[in-house]
C-alpha cells in the first residue's frame, strides 16, 4: 500500500532535480545547478537568521546563582559549573548573614552539545539565553570547551523577547542588558 506514495514521492524529487539542474528547462539541456539552486554561498554570502534562533547559549553571569540545575538536566552533560559559598550581609538589619553561590566556572562544550535548549528552558534565574550567532567554529575541537568569559561576551546578541498576543496574561519577559 505504500507504493503510490513513495512513486509520488520519487516523482516529486525527481521534478526538483531537473528544475535545479536546467533551470532554462529541459529546451535547453545544458546543466548549470548554480544557477537554479537556492542556497546561499555561505562565506561570501551571509544569511540573516531568524529572531529567535538557536545559535549559540549566551550566559547573563549576573543571574547565576550557580545552583547546577542546568548542568544536571543537560543529557549529554557539556556543561560544567564550579562554585563556592560565601556570607553575604543580610537583608534586613539585625538579620542573619546568608549563603549565597559564588560562580567560579561556567564552561559548556560544544563539541558534545546537541543544541537542545533544557538548559535555557530549566535556569530558574534567566541566566542562559540563546543567542543567533552561529560562527563560532574551532580549528581544533579542544576549543570548543568556552569559558563563562566568552559565554558572556554573546548576550549583546541576544534579541529581546517579542511581544505577546493581545490579552494575555503571561508576564512578559525581558533579556537582561
């Protein structure tokens, strides 16, 4: 039962092989794929990527509270947090001094990294944000461990949240600057 579509499927294909390959059409068979193909010449040509898409993960080193949340939920454990605790004042006088995370490292691999986004979905503090930067390739694959440094150096690319639908009732959020 599952000729007819993969014929129709076949079929389909084969119409955009020919129309990239002669895009003068078959009147005039002489190939010439660059002409009818529509992708973009990525060195010479850059594209513009969508508002929200994933490139690369920006950390806001303010807002990380170092409570290893996100390194916990990563399934291919790429990020690695280091920190120790301090006495911070307290809040209110004649209170008692608190513990407060210090963030010491902050590292994410992405050579082991599949991109999925739980650690951004999972950070209670909106300390990870994605940013559309994708060029960040390495000659070697040992640098691409980056360090809380150049994770940080990416949230100026991070576009601000778009605006919610009229009536809604959800607190609109905002990338810290």
């Amino acid at each position: 039962m599952a000729v007819p579509g993969l014929i129709k499927g076949l079929g389909v294909t084969m119409r955009e092989l020919i129309r990239t390959l002669f895009p003068d059409g078959l009147k005039n068979p002489v190939p010439r794929p660059s002409k009818g193909a529509h992708t973009v010449q990525y060195p010479h040509e850059k594209e513009a990527p969508t508002p929200r898409a994933r490139g690369v993960i920006a950390l806001h080193e303010e807002n990380c509270t170092a409570c290893m949340l996100c390194a916990r939920e990563c399934p291919d454990w790429c990020i690695y947090i280091e920190g120790h605790k301090t006495l911070a004042p307290p809040r209110r006088a004649g209170g008692r001094p608190r513990q407060v995370n210090i963030l010491d490292r902050f590292d994410i691999d992405y050579a082991l990294c599949m991109y999925c986004g739980i650690c951004v979905e999972v950070c209670p503090f909106d300390a990870l944000f994605w940013s559309p930067d994708y060029e960040y390739s390495e000659l070697k694959i040992a640098d691409m461990l980056h360090d809380k440094d150049r994770l940080t150096e990416w949230m100026h690319t991070v576009p601000d949240f778009e605006e919610y639908e009229a009536g809604s009732q959800e607190k609109v959020k905002k990338v810290p600057r």
